[in-house]
C-alpha cells in the first residue's frame, strides 16, 4: 500500500482562477492556473485556501476534476449553509486570487496501469474525482472496460452531463435518478439498491476494481452492497464527504 | 503573504475560545471518513490484543467489557476541517490495557479490521488520554462511527483514533501507518496543524 507517498512538504501556492464553467445551477468547475503545480494523479484532492481582507482564512478540500496532466480544476457544489462552496460558486471569477495545495491522497487514485474492469459508483457531486479517472483513461489511450453508476436527484442535477453522454469511448454509463425523471425516462428511476448493483457490477470473476464516492448514507450502502456480491473488501476503494462545512 | 480572496467574508462564528484548532471549524454533524467498506466483525470472533511486549496479551469481547470503563466527555478534530466540541464517550482507558503487558517500546502501530493502521507514541496513549472506545451517546458505537470499538485520542487529529481497532502492536521504531504512508502526518498535533509531512 506504499508506493506512492507524498513525502515533500506541501506548501500553498498563489493561483489564478482562469474560467468558471456552469455544471448545473448549484455545481460549478473553476479552472486553477497554479504556476508551480506539481501534477496529480486521477482521484487525489487539493485543499483551497481563502482570505479576505481581514486576515480571516478558511480552508477546504475538494476532489481534483482534471485528469492527470491536465491544468488544475476542481467541480465545488454549493452548500446553502457553506462559508467556502457559496464563495467558489456564485463570487468567485476569473482572474481572481486563492491559494492551493497539494495534490493529497494517494489511496482513492486509479492509474491505468492498475487496469481493471473499472466500476465507478457516483453519488451527486462523489461524480468529480471518478470523471478525473475516466479523463485520466481517455488521455492514455487505456482500454481497461469502464462503467459508471451515477446517481442523482434529477437529469438537471447530472453533472458533466455532455461528456459523459458522448466522450467517453468504450465507457457505459448508467445514470439512476432518485427524484424525478424527465418525460419518456426508461432507466433507473430509484436510489441505489442491491438489485442494481447486481445489475451493474462487473462479475466478482472479471476481478474488478471498485471506486465508490458519494454522500456517506451512498457510500455506506454501495460498498456494503458489493461487498455482499462477493467484491473483496481490498478492491471496494471509498471516499465519503459529510453533508457539512464545504 | 496570502493574497486576498476578493470578496471573500468570514461567515461562521467564532467557536469558543481555545477550543477549535487553527484551521478547524465546529460542525453538529458526526460526517463518516474511511477509505473502504464497513467491516463487520461478529462480537464473538472479536479479540483485542496487545503484540510486541514481553508476552502478547489478548481480550474476548467479554474480557474487554468486564474491563473498568470511563464515560468522558471531549473535543474531536478532523484532519478535513471539522472539529466537533462535547462528544460523549465511554471506553476502557489505554492505561488499563497497556498495564497488562510489560513492555519498553516507544511506539505502537495500531491495527483494525479493514486492514487499516495508524502509528502513535505510547507515551500519547498513557496518562489518561487515550481509550478504546465502544460507547458513543450513551449507544453502543455504530459500525460505521467504527463499531464495535475504535481507538480515541482525542488530543491528535482523529484520524489516529483508529476505527475498528483490534490491537496494538508494540514497536521501537514509529513505523508510518495506513493514511501516514499517503503523506499525512507522523504525529497529529491539531493544534500545531500537522496535517501532512513537514506540517
């Protein structure tokens, strides 16, 4: 479980915000232009550091959206009761000022030589680290068979909806929507159970690689679900975020 | 020198003084950190046990409960930010499990179900500020909370209150555990912010 430690000390950098783009009315990916990044792997995060004119600094951690290679960014979901997600999402603009860094983690990461088949299980805004590895796929030309299970409350709250719907070569993605369904809908229309994930998961025999990100009730019950499908626990990688402070 | 956030504004109060670590902030939430599924270990298969003193030392489930128990009441802060004041738990005090063993290691490596590990020194698990606890609430401690007992110290960051612990290994070297491996701190002091090496 070694190997990829991050032993230097991590220290904040300046960055500019280059673009903001829009996912949905509550999500949005700010492109970081971070002079000195060191590069990232496809999973890991990056903490964001704020400070207004008082001195007051806060601090956050959020999942990197970029795939390997790529510039820094981050997808932020507004939190009505946030101090931070607010700030990212509604003042932030381009040209503006914060610091960063990172990258940290080295655990929920997914490298294409660690192949597969891969199985992502996204619930809401648990979507951005898994996007950076099926970039991180796409840009390396791997061919490690990929599905992605994507639960949301509605079609308007699917994030990277375009992309998902059409870049991603040789990946199946299958979106569930818990709240409501747009007319005509035919997929999944219910949370996540057991009978899904039967449906979905790569047979325990194919040997897959399980990642898991989401709200902690998600997470909880998905990984527990494909434990009992047989996935060893080693091969069901979580990451979890509360529903506070971000 | 930290550049401004323009239009950036404090707005959460203040937690109380000397309370909350720097960098931290007070949430009412219990939020759920681990790395991969919820393991569930039937109490009856469950032993705690104590590796690398002169002689291993292990408890049943029953043994550990028969074990004289404290209810304490603290603060605990996450690495990710959140620190959470007034928790309430009950648990056996590491100097009552360490007494049982006679040992002249310096360091532990804490191990858990899930295969998680966490290094500390035995001298933070001594002196009345450290527990393994299986209480939380006035409730038996909940699987994903780290049921059905975890390490507490809550003096460091929590991610060396290991959850699902079952037993400490004894060593003279600090061995860097699971997360530590990944880059986050040897030691854990939040009030010196030591969230990864070199903090």
């Amino acid at each position: 479980m070694a190997g990829t430690a991050v032993r230097g000390r991590l220290t904040w950098q300046s960055a500019t915000v280059g673009s903001v783009t829009d996912e949905t009315h509550q999500v949005r990916t700010l492109l970081l232009e971070v002079p000195d990044w060191p590069g990232h792997l496809a999973g890991q995060h990056v903490d964001i550091r704020l400070t207004a004119d008082d001195g007051y600094q806060a601090e956050r951690a959020y999942s990197i959206a970029s795939a390997p290679g790529e510039p820094l960014a981050i997808t932020v979901e507004r939190l009505d009761d946030g101090e931070v997600s607010p700030y990212l999402t509604e003042e932030l603009r381009p040209g503006d000022s914060l610091e960063v860094r990172g990258p940290i983690g080295g655990y929920f990461v997914w490298e294409p030589a660690f192949g597969g088949p891969l199985l992502l299980l996204a619930g809401g805004s648990g979507v951005v680290p898994l996007r950076s590895m099926l970039r991180c796929r796409a840009s390396a030309g791997s061919s490690v068979p990929a599905r992605l299970l994507y639960s949301s409350r509605s079609w308007e709250d699917v994030i990277y909806r375009a992309e998902l719907d059409g870049l991603f070569d040789g990946v199946e993605v299958i979106h569930a929507l818990t709240r409501s369904q747009p007319p005509g809908w035919t997929g999944y229309a219910r949370r996540v159970d057991q009978q899904m994930l039967a449906e979905v998961a790569w047979p325990v025999a194919q040997q897959p690689l399980a990642y898991v990100c989401g709200p902690t009730s998600f997470v909880e019950a998905v990984a527990s679900g494909l434990v009992g499908l047989g996935y060893p626990a080693g091969r069901v990688k979580t990451e979890r975020f509360g529903a506070t402070g971000q | 020198m930290s550049p401004i956030s323009r239009g950036f504004r404090r707005k959460r109060q203040e937690g109380p003084a000397g309370r909350v670590p720097p960098g931290q902030y007070v949430t009412k939430d219990f939020p759920v950190l681990s790395a991969g599924p919820t393991p569930r270990t039937p109490l009856a298969n469950w032993t705690f046990s104590i590796d690398g003193g002169r002689e291993p030392k292990s408890w049943t489930w029953e043994e550990f409960r028969a074990l004289p128990t404290e209810t304490l009441t603290t603060d605990i802060h996450c690495v990710t930010r959140w620190s959470k004041l007034d928790t309430t738990w009950q648990g056996v005090s590491l100097d009552v499990l360490l007494a049982a063993v006679e040992y002249d290691a310096r360091y532990v490596l804490a191990f858990c179900d899930g295969g998680y590990t966490t290094n500390l020194p035995v001298a933070d698990l001594t002196g009345g500020r450290a527990w393994v606890a299986f209480g939380y609430d006035g409730s038996p401690l909940g699987a994903e909370h780290g049921g059905p007992a975890r390490l507490l110290v809550p003096h460091l960051y929590f991610w060396k209150s290991a959850k699902w612990v079952r037993g400490l290994q004894l060593r003279d070297t600090d061995e860097p555990g699971f997360w530590e491996n990944y880059g986050y701190h040897m030691y854990g002091d939040p009030w010196r912010e030591q969230r990864y090496a070199g903090d």
